[in-house]
C-alpha cells in the first residue's frame, strides 16, 4: 500500500471511529455489563474489580462469547434491515453513510462486550474518546476483520498482556511510539472495509425491500465471524498465546503497494 493511499485509508478510520464514538448505541458500560452477565455468580465482586478471567476459564468464556455475539448479530440484523427499507434517491449516498455509521457503531459495541468478558478495562473511562482508547478500538476493529497484524496490535493493547497503553501515551505522542507504524497500518485495512461498507449500504438503499433483506442479510452473515475473531484473539491472549509483529523484507513491501494483505486474502485496490 502506497504511503499516500495508507494515510487517507487511516484518516477515515479516524474520522469515522471519532464520528461513530458519539452515537448512543456504541458506548457499554463495563460494570452493567458484567453485572447482567454475571449477576447470579457468587463471585461478582471479584469479577467486577479483576474480570470474569479471574474466575472462570477461557473456554468457558468462549462459549459464553458465542452467545453474546450470536445475540448482537441477529439485533444488529434487524435494525439493518429496517434501516435498509426507505430508499429516497436524493439522500441515497447521505443514507448509506448513515448506515454505515450504524453498522460500525454496533461493531465497536460488540467489540467492548467482547473485551470486558475477557477482562479488559473500560473503554470510555473518561466519557470522551481518548488517543489510547482510540487505539484500542482500532485495534479491535482490525482483529474484527482478520487484518494481518491486527492480533499483535491488540496484544500490545491489552491489559491482560501486561501493557498499560494510557501511560505509554501519555508519556509520549502515539506518533513517537515504536508501534505506532502497526497502528497505521492496521488502522488503514479498516479505512478500506469502512468505504467497503459504504459501497455496499448505498447500492442496497437502491432497491427498498431486496435492499433491506440484503443489508440484513449480509450484516448477519458477517458481523458474527467478525465477533468470533476478536473473541479467539482475546481468548490466546488469555492463554498467553500474545502475537508478535513481523517486519516485512523491504522489497516484498514494496510489491504490496497496489494491494492490501488480509488473513493472506489480497484485496486489490
């Protein structure tokens, strides 16, 4: 990916995370969280002061990951489909944003209930957007979508890998960092998939009851892989199965700057 090509892909990331962070829909709050998911366990304060790993075992909370993740892709269907249904011309291109806007509003609400199940701290702990949690959600995001080298971003993130990313920024700007080239470039494969979704949600706007059964139709079918990605990456980390970023060999680099590396799927520009 052309260096050029990478620092716009990134900026509407950052344009479109700092944008969706405002919506209603997106922010979990982490104790209303566990505390509905863990309410009948004798062992809640626990839970809530150190995260359900302390008490229970990653399988058990894979498992229970499947049914989080099973249930937010069937509300995030249907609302989808819903949204899908009015198709005025005029505000067609305006509509899909706004679709869009939704459907990764719902990923990062996703995203956070994943991460608490398996002991991360709060996202929003300050109520505003901050560079670490922006981070963390771009990271999130990346392992969503299978981007290659999303897992080691959130490994860097995550609390459990023993890293604590809000003094690391805070003692020096992100720009500085020595990861900071691994957030941008994950960061730049979800600015892909964001005008991806934006594509997608104008066309099915188009055509009023197809669209809407297409829209929900392919939320459902994709938003669930997508959680049960995050949710083994989080669960390795777990087992101390942390990723580590690999630096490309300069000339093979240079020959992905036409394309973007996924998982070894190559989506061409």
């Amino acid at each position: 990916m052309a260096d050029a090509s990478q620092d716009k892909l990134y900026a509407t990331t950052l344009q479109t995370v700092g944008a969706v962070s405002k919506l209603p829909i997106v922010r979990v709050d982490r104790e209303a969280f566990l505390r509905k998911q863990f309410g009948d366990s004798p062992h809640l304060d626990v839970i809530l002061a150190k995260g359900p790993q302390e008490v229970y075992s990653v399988e058990s909370l894979r498992k229970k990951a499947d049914s989080i993740i099973k249930s937010s892709a069937t509300k995030t269907s249907a609302v989808s489909f819903a949204s899908g249904l009015p198709a005025n011309p005029a505000v067609m291109v305006a509509a899909g944003g706004a679709d869009v806007a939704q459907y990764f509003g719902f990923a990062i609400n996703l995203a956070q209930q994943i991460a608490y199940l398996f002991g991360e701290d709060e996202l929003f702990e300050t109520g505003e957007l901050s560079e670490a949690a922006q981070v963390r959600i771009i990271a999130y995001l990346g392992a969503m979508f299978g981007a290659a080298g999303a897992a080691a971003l959130v490994s860097q993130t995550s609390k459990v890998a023993g890293q604590n990313l809000g003094k690391k920024v805070a003692a020096q700007a992100l720009t500085k960092t020595t990861w900071y080239p691994l957030v941008k470039k994950v960061g730049a494969l979800v600015g892909r998939q964001v005008t991806k979704k934006t594509v997608e949600k104008t066309i099915t706007k188009a055509v009023p009851v197809v669209g809407g059964i297409v829209s929900g139709g392919l939320t459902y079918v994709t938003f669930r892989p997508m959680g049960h990605r995050l949710a083994d990456t989080l669960a390795r980390n777990l087992n101390g199965e942390f990723e580590e970023e690999l630096d490309l060999n300069p000339q093979f680099a240079a020959s992905l700057d036409n394309s973007t590396m996924v998982e070894g799927t190559v989506i061409e520009d």
